[in-house]
C-alpha cells in the first residue's frame, strides 16, 4: 500500500502535467489565451481537489471516533482486542477519563515492535507504556488536502493518521482511505482533461 502511494505522488503530477503540456503544444495562437484560461480553470478544480473530510464523509458511520480509542491505562491485550474485533490497525490513546485529550498513539507496528520481539507482556503491559506519545504525534485536520496527507504518511511511514478538528479528534483515516480517494481524484480529473481534449468543454 505504501508503495502504491508512493507510486500515486510521483505520476499523478506527471500524468496532468504530459496532458496539459499536449493541449497546450497543440493549441493554435488565435485561441492561446481561451486554452491558457481553461488550463487554469481545470487545474483548479483537478488535481488536489479532495480533502480529508470528503474521506470522512464516504466512510460514514465508519468515521465516528466512539470506538476508536482506548486509555493510556489499558493494557495492551485489550488495545489489541478492541482493534481486531473493530478490523482496524490503530487507536488513539487518550488519558483516563479525558476522552477528548489526545495522549498518543497506538498501532500494531507498536504492538510487534514493543511486545512481541521484546517478549513483554501484552496482558502486564498498559498502553502508555508503548504507544507513540501526542508530541510526536502526527495529524491532519478535514481542511488537509488528500495528496498531502498521503505525502505525510509516506513520509513518515505511518499506515493511519488522526483527524483532529479544534484540538478534538473526530475520525481516523488510513492510507487505504487515502489512496482510494486519490485514484478516485486522478481517474476523475483524467476524464475532465479527456474531455476537454474532444472538445467536450
């Protein structure tokens, strides 16, 4: 999936770039500003359009935070559990009795690295102990453009990253989620530059 991401950044720019560079090379001088402006306008509303909250309201239901935290005083066995039995990869710790105070991260990269190759305990273990701590903790808001959460996940080779709106944590989105928006987003904008190559604008 990483990889899949990785691949989305380095040739979606290329793909726009090669068709626009072909409408424009294939322009006539008597229309050179009408195609100039309609470059623009279809750069506009392309490329870079999606954001995080249009990932948040496909995924529904689904996007709601309720289930996706746990304390820093659970232990890592139910961290785990809650994950598997919700099909997710991660949660956001929060402090005890402080459900809208972000305290970290958890993830099963956490759990593998921490506990299992170190032998501990998943049952004697508390999350705090583990988790990825709220300063280091990376985030986007729903304003975040879609390519640009994927560059910071790429980046930081992290598989989910929190929503936080207000300083509150209102959803969770993984690179699936953001990689289905973004072939969503190229294959969108490969039909309207199509288009306007037919003359269909």
């Amino acid at each position: 999936m990483q990889r899949a991401a990785q691949t989305l950044l380095s040739h979606g720019n290329l793909i726009r770039n090669a068709v626009l560079q072909h409408v424009r090379v294939a322009s006539q001088p008597a229309i050179s500003r009408f195609m100039s402006d309609s470059t623009t306008r279809i750069e506009e509303h392309g490329f870079e359009s999606t954001t995080i909250s249009d990932i948040l309201k496909a995924k529904g239901k689904n996007a709601d935070g309720s289930w996706l935290w746990c304390t820093t005083d659970d232990t890592v066995y139910d961290a785990v559990k809650s994950m598997t039995q919700h099909n997710v990869g991660a949660l956001v710790v929060v402090k005890p009795g402080e459900q809208k105070s972000i305290a970290g991260i958890i993830t099963e990269r956490d759990y593998l690295r921490k506990i299992i190759i170190q032998g501990r305990s998943s049952k004697s273990t508390k999350v705090g102990d583990i988790m990825t701590e709220e300063n280091k903790l990376i985030t986007v808001t729903p304003k975040t453009k879609v390519l640009k959460a994927m560059q910071l996940m790429t980046d930081n080779r992290i598989r989910h990253i929190p929503v936080i709106n207000d300083a509150e944590m209102i959803g969770m989105v993984s690179i699936g989620d953001v990689v289905r928006a973004v072939v969503s987003e190229h294959r969108e904008e490969l039909d309207r530059l199509n288009a306007y190559i037919q003359g269909g604008y």
